[in-house]
C-alpha cells in the first residue's frame, strides 16, 4: 500500500508525478494507492474530457496510473480536500463496502476548507479505513488541532454491520497537512538543528509526538522515525525555507500515522459490558512500514509531497468473488462476443447490474468500450450460469486486449473480473 499526502497550494499538477508515485522503481508490487492531497484548487477547469472529475489532480492521478493497471477504487472531494484511492484492476471483486465521509471543521463547521476526508472499505474481508485530514495551522492551535481530530472522528459514522466509526476499523491510516509545529526552539535553532540533520532534538518538541504522551484519542497511532527535513515551510519554486516577511519556522507539517484496532479490551468497553470479551480480539493483520520520505524534487508547493510504503499481512484472506465470469480467450467475431457469469449464493444482484467491456488500463467503473445489462430472467432463477451477449455497437472498432467486469450496483463497485482477453 502506498501512501501519498501532500499539500499542493492551489498549484496546478506539475508535469511529471511518476518519482512521486515511485514508478521509475517500480517493480509492481505495489497493489493499492491511496492519495491525500489539500489545498488542491477548486476552479473548474472547461477543458476536462470527464465530467465526473473537476479537477486535474484527479486527471493527472488517473493518466498516471491507469497504463499500469491501477483503476479508481473511490475518490471524495471537500473544497480543497481531496482522496484517491486506486488499485489493481484485479483486487477490484476483494474490496468491498466501499464508503466515503467528509467533516467541515473550519468556521466551526460551516466551512470545509479544513476538516476531514476518508475512505472505508473491507480488503480481502478485513477492514480499513483511509483518513485525510486539513487540521487548522498556526504554532498556537496545537490543541485546537486535536480538538479537530476528535471531532472528526466522532462525527465519521459509516453505515453496516461491521465498523461504524473510524477506530473501528482493523487498520487506520491518518494521514495529511495535520498542521503540527516544532515548540519552543527558535528559527535558528531548527534551522541549523536541519543542516546539521540533528532531527531528534526536534522530534521531542514536535507537538504531534508531544500530544501523544497526553492524548487519549492517539493511542495505538503509530508513525515512523522522521528522518526527512521538515516539509514546510518553502518558498515557491525552491528548497529554501520561507524568507517572507512571515519567516514561518519549518514544520513536520505532513503526516502519515496508521493504527490497528486495539488487541486488548479498553477499561470504557469492560466498565459499558459491550462486547467486552470479543473487543479484545485482535484482527491479526500486520503492518509494516518499508519507507517514510518526503520528496524534495517537488518545488509547485510551499510543502513538500511525503510518502509511504506498508505491507499489510493478513492472517487469512476472502478472496472467492461474489460473481464468477467466464470468457474465451479471443472475440474473432461478433458471434464470440458473449460472456457467461456465475453468482455466488450471498451476492444480492440488482436488476441494474452491468457487465462492462474495457480495455486493458482502465481508469474507473464508467471507463467502458461498452456493457450490457446483466439480465436474469425468472425463469433462470435456478440456473447457475447466465449467459450475455454483446452487441456489434458495444464493441470496440480496432482490436486490442480488453477485460469483463461485473458491477454490482447495490454495492457499488465492480465485484468481478475476467482475465485480459484480446477482442
């Protein structure tokens, strides 16, 4: 899983994010994306191709990816908050329940310049929920900034059976322009303390670790050593700390944390008897972090993009698909242009479900050639296959290698895959 936040400052996209995304590197391993951006510019752009996306963050994130099989799982937008989360077209049927939220906490909540962005889902049938924060800036709103965080995360509730609210979930990440500072030190204390990478004298005055000495709410968050220079604040266009007449003293402002659900009852739980006894149980899953760096080469921000690398390891994985589908190898002709599909016995079908044609890098569930309803007659209701055909207008002119999906539209995301097949 690869963790991108950054705070981009109204700044339009620069012209290469591969280094960002690490796909000069890439070996292909990673499975998932998850992309947190802030300050990202609300102005509609005329030109864009697609209406469903307003802006060129998304676009960019999307042309990027999509070549390497990287397909829009969910994205949320509030203001200037902005989420992507991507994955491999493959691992689309194994994550399901897919919701988003989004909290205004700036003007007390009327506003949604600063607050919270997130997506849940289950992966492979365990839970995670993905959590974007703007939270308010200046060096003396440190508490203000936690209040924010608990409001935040009193107020996300997720609709369902399993986890409601954000703590609920199996695995957290948090992350974003969380706003905290470096205490006390003054300008030239962090600067030289930066030159001279002496950064642990700084991690004791940052307020974020100093909070979670105190703070109930952060426990169990667990983040990496910082071992990157603060990342902001710059001037525009350089690696030069601010030199207006602000002199904002470098910051730690962006932020990747992550938790897992907590292995022991808490004493709340015990003394409520809720779930007392079964609270205790812990997911299981392991999470690793690989890297945690920021990314110096970008200069359209006053911040800095940071990122992160985790391997989650599950301690068993759901991973038979709610639909089956079933297609030969090439489509000759427009005769061999027909599907069969299998549903499972707990998938609830919706009469608009539909099976999509798309060609090999994809960039979401409407990015089809084109699809057919997935009908089933009554008279099926029995049979375990079902049978489609496609039309001569819903197939591509040229050839190439395309895919099936299934998209379920009680659940709102494509719950099953064919293999590339060449058309």
């Amino acid at each position: 899983v690869h963790i991108i936040t950054w705070n981009v400052g109204s700044a339009m996209p620069p012209d290469d994010i591969t280094s960002l995304l690490g796909l000069h590197v890439g070996d292909g391993n990673t499975d998932m994306y998850i992309i947190g951006l802030q300050e990202v510019n609300s102005m509609i752009n005329k030109r864009l191709k697609d209406v469903l996306f307003t802006d060129q963050w998304s676009e960019v994130c999307m042309e990027r990816l999509s070549p390497f099989g990287y397909v829009l799982v969910t994205s949320q937008r509030m203001q200037g908050l902005l989420l992507l989360v991507f994955a491999k077209y493959f691992h689309l049927p194994f994550l399901r329940g897919v919701q988003t939220e989004t909290t205004r906490t700036g003007l007390g909540g009327y506003w949604g310049n600063k607050g919270g962005v997130s997506a849940r889902m289950s992966v492979f049938g365990h839970t995670i929920c993905f959590l974007n924060c703007h939270l308010p800036a200046h060096m003396e709103n440190s508490d203000q900034r936690m209040e924010d965080f608990e409001s935040i995360l009193q107020q996300q509730q997720f609709e369902g059976q399993a986890a409601t609210g954000v703590l609920d979930h199996d695995v957290v990440f948090w992350f974003g322009d969380l706003n905290f500072r470096i205490d006390d030190l003054d300008m030239q204390v962090v600067k030289s303390a930066i030159d001279n990478n002496k950064f642990p004298m700084l991690w004791e005055k940052d307020q974020l670790n100093m909070a979670k000495d105190s703070e109930t709410v952060l426990e169990g968050f667990q983040e990496g050593p910082l071992k990157f220079s603060p990342t902001y604040k710059f001037d525009v266009g350089t690696n030069t700390y601010d030199t207006s007449g602000k002199k904002r003293k470098p910051a730690w402002t962006d932020r990747i944390l992550w938790r897992l659900r907590a292995t022991a009852p808490t004493a709340a739980a015990l003394s409520a008897g809720k779930r007392g006894s079964i609270s205790g149980l812990t997911s299981g899953t392991k999470v690793t972090q690989h890297c945690y760096r920021s990314h110096m080469e970008y200069t359209v921000s006053d911040h800095k993009p940071v990122s992160s690398i985790f391997t989650l390891q599950f301690p068993y994985k759901v991973d038979i698909p709610l639909v089956t589908l079933i297609v030969e190898d090439e489509w000759n002709s427009i005769a061999d242009a027909t599907a069969k599909f299998k549903l499972a016995p707990n998938f609830s079908r919706s009469s608009w479900d539909w099976i999509g044609l798309y060609k090999v890098g994809f960039k979401h569930h409407k990015d089809y050639v084109g699809y057919v309803w997935a009908k089933q007659e009554e008279a099926d209701f029995y049979r375990q296959e079902h049978q489609v055909t496609f039309t001569e207008e819903e197939l591509p002119k040229g050839s190439g290698d395309y895919i099936l999906g299934y998209y379920g539209n009680n659940m709102g995301t494509i719950v099953g895959v064919t293999e590339p097949f060449q058309v």
